[in-house]
C-alpha cells in the first residue's frame, strides 16, 4: 500500500506532531508499505520514507501567512482562493498514485485553511485516496484561537462532517470534544493514543534490540530478569517454577536469564539441560528465555543493563551469594527485587527487597510478587505504559487494523 502522511512540516522541525510523523512513517515502512511524506518544511530522516516539501503546504510561508491574517480577522479574500487552487494543483500531483492519505491536524488546526480547503474540495473525487483525517489539537475548542474563529467558510471546514473520511484522534478527551464539534457519535472517532519508542528513550544496542523483537520481550507483562549463570547454586529451577505459578496472575509474565553455563564445572553442561526439560515439562516455552540457547558469546554489559531498564523485576532466587551484584543494579534501574532470603542480600536489601524463603512453596512466592507488583502504583503504571504506550504495541493494536480496513 502507498501511504502519503501530510502536516504543515516534517522532521528536522522540532514538535509533538512531527515527532509523531516520524514514528508512524518509520513503522509504516517497517511493515513494508510505501510511505511518503508531504510537508511544508522538513528534510529527508529516514531511508525508507521520501518527504516531499511543498512550501505552501506550511504554516510559515510568506503567501500563508498573508492569508491567515486576514482569514483571523474574519476576512476572506480572493488571496485565499488562489491559495487554496495552487495547493490543491501540487497537492493531487503528488498523491495521484496513493492509496491513503493522513492528514495530521489539517481538518482540525487553522493553520493554513486554504490547505484544509484544497484537500476538502479534492477528497470526493474519483480516485482520491481514502482520507484519514487525525487530529492532534482543535481549534474550535481552544480557548487562545476563539478570536480566530469566525461563522461560514472556510473555518466552518473545522467543524464539518467530511462525510466519508476517517477521523482519528489521539485522546479520549478529545473524541469528546471531536464529536461535540462536529456533530458525530464518538463511536464514529477513533482514538490512536501516541506513544514512546523504548529503543531510542532507552538508547538500547542493537544485540539488544535484536533480542527484544526476537523473543517478543515487549509484549511480557510482568518482564522478570535473572540475570545470572547457568550454575547450580543460582537456583533457577525454583525460577522456573514460581514464574509457572505467576502465569495463573499474569498470563504474559516472561523470564529472561541472562547468562551462559558456569564456565568451571562441566556438570554445568548437565544443569543447563535438567532446566531445558524443567522449562518442556512445566510448559513455559515461550514464556522462560535463556539466552545461552540464542547465541554462545558473551552479552556485553551494555546488553545487561539494557535489560535492567526493559525489565518489570529482578527474580533472584540464589542460594548461595557472597555478596549480589544484581540487587544493586536493579536498585539503580529502580526495580523491585524479590530475591531469596539469605544473610548478604538482607544485608543489600535491609527492608527495602521483598525475600522469600529458599523452601517455601513456589505458588506463595507468586502470591507475594503479585501482591507488591499489584499494590505498588509506580509498578502498575510502567507495566501498563509498557504494553499499551509503546509505538511498537500502538502499531500493533490500532494503526495497522486501521490501514488493513481503510484499504478494503
């Protein structure tokens, strides 16, 4: 499918909904369709997207600009329809082969109507492509642009129907507002939240970026990390067996270890294999990952602390440590530790770090995690962000659906 995303300006310009832009035509293009930007201002950012600069499609170009002064004092001109006809000419040139058009704040914003117009003129034509109107702020219902707005066209545009066209937004508020201004059931709204990209808010590496959609580590709910060797005295088993009882709480609950096999005991070879079967057996496949079965070199530290950051929990189950590095770091990344009880981590932890007896039933061990997890509001909300708030996940739930169905 090709796919033209329009705004009055494209990125290198600084600003909440070119930075949207960008993440849209990056996963758009990720997921093979043709993506193409149209803008006022802006530059080439990404290899996969072309951005065509149309200067009258901005907001700041000296011909606008004119007109919007005068279109703010409730003065339509014939200024304004030679604008509206030059934009509309460019504009169905570049969009001719096109099967989509989102047009980013166009319908909502006054920021150069005879753009709005041009496009609302054209989009009924025969061949146009279908119209995704999303829009990010209204200018009907925002109190510094009432003086702006004015009775009859063209501002009336930002309060039409446009029957035919899909309109996005990016809030629940403003569905609410959307459907009182224009006059159409907030069922007929869709709401496309924005969203974070933990790849570049976390300037993971690229090992750990291959990992994480390898494994498909940003759909785990809770995300635990154990971040040790493949060696009896770990206790991973134990692991093993309270992440089997999470699942019952947390259906997407994952386990990441971390670490190879003991590098000093060749019976660490026989204990990596005794947990691969312990993993078959309790059916966690998918749900417990080692990396030692994905690649035999050694993760950088840079990959570990990438995972620190990912990561909802630090599972140590140890039962033996001389001191327990992995609590210090995970204090660091501001996780919570559920970690065994023994002298030196009480030591680390003092009252701080949720202990669990090493013989104690692994289904109460599941049952305190939960609790805290589900009690403590900083950890709800980061596991909630995670899931719902990530541009990945956001493309996933909303945006692809989106296009599948304006296609057919």
């Amino acid at each position: 499918m090709k796919i033209a995303l329009l705004h009055y300006s494209a990125p290198p310009v600084v600003g909440g909904v070119e930075s949207v832009l960008a993440h849209h035509a990056n996963l758009m293009a990720k997921s093979n369709h043709e993506v193409i930007i149209l803008a006022g201002r802006g530059e080439a950012f990404e290899g996969r997207v072309g951005v065509h600069i149309l200067p009258k499609l901005g907001s700041r170009h000296p011909e606008v600009m004119t007109v919007k002064a005068l279109l703010d004092k409730g003065k339509y001109t014939p200024s304004f329809d030679k604008l509206r006809k030059e934009i509309k000419d460019d504009l169905l040139a570049e969009i001719n082969d096109c099967d989509v058009l989102i047009a980013h704040n166009v319908a909502s914003l006054h920021k150069n109507l005879a753009l709005t117009a041009a496009i609302h003129e054209s989009y009924t034509l025969p061949g146009f492509p279908k119209l995704i109107l999303w829009h990010h702020d209204l200018a009907w219902s925002t109190p510094r642009y009432r003086n702006d707005m004015h009775d009859g066209y063209p501002w009336n545009l930002l309060c039409d129907e446009w029957p035919g066209a899909v309109h996005v937004v990016v809030s629940e508020f403003r569905r609410q507002q959307l459907s009182q201004i224009i006059g159409i059931s907030k069922e007929a709204i869709r709401v496309v939240t924005n969203g974070v990209d933990l790849k570049t808010f976390f300037k993971l590496e690229p090992q750990t970026v291959q990992l994480v959609e390898q494994l498909n580590l940003i759909q785990a709910d809770p995300l635990f990390l154990l971040p040790v060797r493949l060696t009896p005295r770990k206790n991973i088993e134990l692991a093993l067996r309270v992440i089997a009882e999470l699942l019952k709480i947390f259906p997407q609950a994952v386990l990441l270890v971390t670490g190879p096999e003991g590098p000093h005991n060749p019976n660490n070879v026989i204990y990596k294999q005794k947990l691969l079967d312990l993993r078959k057996d309790l059916k966690l496949e998918g749900t417990v990952h080692f990396l030692a079965e994905i690649t035999p070199r050694f993760i950088p530290d840079s990959v570990i602390a990438d995972f620190y950051r990912l990561a909802d929990a630090l599972l140590f189950p140890s039962c033996e440590e001389g001191f327990g590095i992995p609590l210090i770091e995970a204090a660091v990344s501001s996780m919570p530790v559920f970690c065994a009880n023994l002298p030196v981590l009480h030591e680390l932890g003092g009252e701080d770090v949720s202990y669990f007896k090493l013989g104690a039933d692994p289904n109460a061990i599941a049952g305190m995690i939960a609790h805290r997890l589900q009690r403590e509001a900083t950890s709800r909300w980061a596991r909630r962000a995670k899931q719902i708030y990530t541009w990945d996940s956001i493309y996933i739930t909303c945006i692809a659906p989106l296009l599948k169905e304006v296609k057919t």
